[in-house]
C-alpha cells in the first residue's frame, strides 16, 4: 500500500516537470535582467547623456513597480487564475525587453523597464504559489529547492554575464537577448500551463488597493532615496512617513476585511511569523555584501567589471549545486540544523570580510565569496518553506505574497541602511585620519618631510613640487584607507544581523510533525471509540 501511495505520488510529480521548467525559465530571465542592469548603469549614463540621479529610475522604477504588485499577488491569482497571469507577466516582461532594446532616448528606455517590472512582480509569488500547490508539504523543500535555483543562481550569475556582454559586445544584447527567450516561455506556456485552481470571480477593494499602492510605492522610493540623500533628507522624511500612513491604513482595512487582498492573520502562525524575520536578516546580510563587493573591487582595487563578476562565478555555482540539495535534505532533517549551520557560516564568513585590506588578494575574496554562499544557499529557500508549510492551504497564496513582499521591502531598506553605514562610517575614519596629519604635529610634519624627499629623489622632482604631490598621495590614500574601513564596518553590520539569525533559528521546529502529532492523536481516538449493541430485535415468530 505505502509503496503504491509513493509511486502514485512520484508519477503525480513527474507529470508537472514540463509546467516546472517553463516557470522556471520564466523566473529566472525575470531575476537575471533585473540584475543585468547594474553594471551596464556607467554606459547607459553615456549612451542617453544622463547624471547618475537621473539613470538611477531604471532600477528604482522597477522596484517600486515590483513593489507594488507583489501585495496584490494574491488577489490576482485568485482573479485571474495562473495561466492567465503568467502568460501576461511573461508577454508583458518579452515586450518590455524589446522596448529596451530598441531605446533611442532615456524615457523610451524607462518605459521598456516600468512595462518589464510588470511582468517581474508577479512571476516571483506566482511561480511560489504554484510549486506550494504542486508539492505537498513532506516534499516541498524538494519544490523550493528548485524555486530557488531562479531566485538565488539568477542574481549571483549576472554581474558575470553582464559584464562579459559590455566588455565584448554592445549593452543592447542583454535586452535583445531576452525577446526571442522571452517568446519561447510564452509559447511553450501556452500549450503547457493549465490552472491548477480555477480563478475565482471577488471583487477588487478600491480602497485597500489605493492605500497599498501608494503606501508601498513611497515607502520603497524613501528607503531606496535615504541611501543616496540620507535619512534626513526632507523628500525621504516624507515619503517615508506617508508610506507607513498608508500602510498602516491597509493593514487595518484588511484585518477587517472579509476577503482580504493581502492576509494579514499569517502572522497568527508562529512559525510562519518567526521564519520571516529570519529571513529579513538574511536578505539584509546577502545585500551587504552583493552592494559592497563590486565597490571594493572595481572602484577601490580596479579590477574590470568582468573581473568583479566572475569573483562572483564560483558562488553562483556551489548556489546552482546546492540549491535542490538543501531542499531535498530540508524534507529529510527539517528546518533548524540547515539554518543554525548555514546562518553560522555566514556569520564567520561575514566576519572576515571585516578584515578588508588595500592588499586582501583576489583569490582570497572569491574563496570567502564562494562559502558565504554556500552557506546562504542552507538558508533562504529552507526557512521561507519551514513557514509556508504552517499556514493552511487556503492561506498559501497570501503567505508567499507576504514573504516576498518583506523580501523586497527588506531588500530595499538593507541596501539604504548599508549604504548610510559605510558613507558615514567612511567619512568618519577620514576625519579622523586627516585629524592625525595636522601641521603643528612635529612627529607628522617630520615624517611628511622625509616623505617629501623620498618623492622628491625617486621622481627627480624640486622639493615644493614634491611635497603637493606628496599632499596628493596622502590625501588618495587616506581616502582608500578610510572607505576600505567604512566598507569593513557594514560587514561588522551584516555579521551581526546573520548572529541574530542563528539565535532565532534556534527556535524553529519542523511544523509537520505537529501535523503528524495531530493526525496521530485523531486516529487513536477513532480507535478507541466503543461501538454501542443496537436494540435487540424480537425473535421471528
């Protein structure tokens, strides 16, 4: 009987691996373009003629329109079903691909990602909905171990592709590139992808709508600012504040709602709850080091952005390797030993890039790069399936709303938060720095002029001349110096959000076997019900 029920299960399986590629191949065209992007930023600003202010909207307007979307995944899964919004998130992401591609003007270019971003919101809970449902939850870490070769693989492999594709050929291809990929998943969709669930006909809340749109969309644009601007800026004070507002607004509305668009009562769900904010840690310490890496490679030591991008190769792979295999031994050992172990691995591994120097060696760094994700890759998959599998199947769809949403949110604010920590912790180390090279310091002054001379001698140089280019050294130096520390500090940051995560980790169970308990204990009160003798019947005459 067990081993029927496990080949009807394994033939059940087998027959969704073609709807499993194709939202696969959708997910991860989705995830790479949008990390594509950065580092093409310096020749679009030279292509279209543009500040960095001004070039910086073709990613924030993409993420506030992900943003928005990913609250209302939910209900628009519910509405229109998943073959429907996939096939429109994927013609919507291939026709916003081309409009890049072809650009001739900034604006043209920021329309092609705004309608891109479109199709990039919703593919991510969608994709997750689908597999929740495919898989029941004894094998789903096997599921999102396989969701997680788009979400994890996509982000690392980019900087490399990218940067191989702007170091040999022109930045057009990587927008060009998608169309025809783009086609493919949609017509192969077409034929292949069928509603698990029949869309249901509710109706849109106007009210919860426009508070969730304008709450996130401010929110997202006064983080992402805050980075830039800093968190005292007016525009970000006010974005900042107005989002909450609004937020607050939705959250309340929906509490009350009968059919909620976003359900705000998963967080009844201990372990849904606690998983979260795990994994807001760990998106927090990823994003440190995929927003500071480049910026100690290319702008601090000059390696090419090829160079920067394949330090980032090998993680990629050891993420693409690791990915499925932690969600098959998810489904065999539970939840806590792959956190407490992965989460401990980021944390040692977090802590040496506390140990930056001018002279930290390239192999060094993809070493330590290459076990960081290692460890990452135990964690983000296994611990966001560790709460879905609490929520009930009804709720399914609204917990992987949620997550992804706090993913994004988290995303966004561990980038602004690490970006405020390194320019202020940089600019801190400078002053100081420049403090200890004043002129009435005889010990400095001395060493400045034996400095001076050494210059002078090496360069063949007149003395004066030799101490402004003196000057100049020290003032480039110091300034490498002081933003190599800052940089180290923001790691000492991301180390001690990935600490914390290991503390909490401590604290999760693996839900199914409460259900086990459950289903257990029900039995046995079956059995142990006493079947009660009818009245007797009269004997026949």
């Amino acid at each position: 009987m067990t081993s029927h029920t496990t080949a009807s299960k394994q033939n059940g399986m087998s027959q969704h691996i073609p709807l499993l590629v194709v939202l696969m191949l959708g997910l991860f065209l989705a995830i790479l373009n949008q990390t594509l992007l950065n580092v093409a930023i310096p020749h679009l600003m030279t292509e279209f003629g543009v500040d960095a202010n001004t070039i910086q909207w073709l990613s924030t307007g993409y993420m506030l329109v992900n943003g928005v979307l990913v609250p209302l995944s939910a209900f628009l899964i519910e509405r229109f079903g998943v073959r429907v919004l996939f096939l429109v998130a994927m013609l919507s992401f291939t026709l916003g691909s081309f409009v890049c591609g072809i650009a001739p003007s900034f604006s043209a270019m920021l329309t092609g990602r705004l309608i891109q971003a479109v199709g990039g919101g919703v593919l991510a809970p969608l994709v997750m909905t689908i597999i929740l449902t495919i898989f029941p939850p004894e094998s789903r870490g096997k599921g999102m171990g396989i969701f997680g070769l788009a979400m994890m693989f996509a982000p690392a492999v980019g900087p490399t592709l990218s940067g191989w594709i702007i170091e040999h050929y022109d930045w057009r291809i990587m927008f060009n590139g998608m169309v025809p990929l783009g086609s493919i998943v949609f017509i192969i969709a077409v034929f292949k992808l069928r509603n698990l669930v029949e869309p249901r006909k509710i109706k849109i809340d106007l009210l919860g709508t426009f508070a969730s749109l304008v709450g996130f969309s401010t929110l997202l644009y006064g983080v992402s600012e805050a980075g830039s601007s800093g968190w005292t800026d007016p525009i970000v004070i006010v974005n900042i504040i107005v989002g909450i507002i609004f937020i607050s607004i939705f959250i309340v509305q929906q509490l009350r709602s009968k059919t909620p668009m976003l359900d705000f009562r998963v967080f009844k769900y201990d372990m849904f709850s606690l998983s979260t904010i795990i994994n807001v840690l760990v998106t927090v310490a990823m994003f440190t080091g995929m927003f500071l890496l480049p910026i100690y490679l290319q702008n601090l030591r000059g390696f090419t952005a090829l160079e920067s991008g394949l330090l980032m190769l090998p993680g990629a792979i050891v993420m693409l390797i690791m990915s499925p295999i932690s969600g098959i031994l998810f489904d065999k050992v539970g939840p806590r030993p792959l956190a407490v172990i992965g989460l401990f691995i980021t944390a040692v591994t977090t802590y040496e890039f506390t140990q930056l120097t001018v002279n930290t060696s390239y192999d060094h760094i993809l070493v330590l790069n290459m076990l960081r994700f290692f460890g990452m890759s135990l964690i983000s998959m296994p611990i966001m399936t560790a709460g879905i599998n609490q929520l009930p199947r009804e709720l399914n769809n609204h917990g992987t709303a949620m997550s992804n949403t706090l993913r994004q949110i988290s995303g966004s604010l561990g980038t602004s938060f690490v970006t405020t920590i390194f320019t202020n912790r940089s600019a801190d180390h400078y002053a100081s720095m420049a403090n200890g090279m004043r002129t009435n310091d005889p010990a400095f002054m001395s060493s400045f002029e034996s400095f001076a001379h050494s210059v002078a001698q090496t360069l063949n140089l007149p003395v004066e001349q030799a101490k402004q280019y003196a000057v100049s050294l020290l003032a480039g130096q110091t300034k490498l110096q002081s933003t190599i520390m800052g940089i180290n500090d923001a790691f000492f940051w991301a180390m001690g959000f990935a600490i914390s995560g290991v503390v909490l980790s401590l604290f999760l169970r693996d839900v199914r076997k409460d259900k086990k308990v459950i289903k257990t204990k029900a039995s046995r009160q079956e059995d142990s019900v006493i079947l009660l003798p009818g009245p007797k019947q009269a004997p026949e005459a």
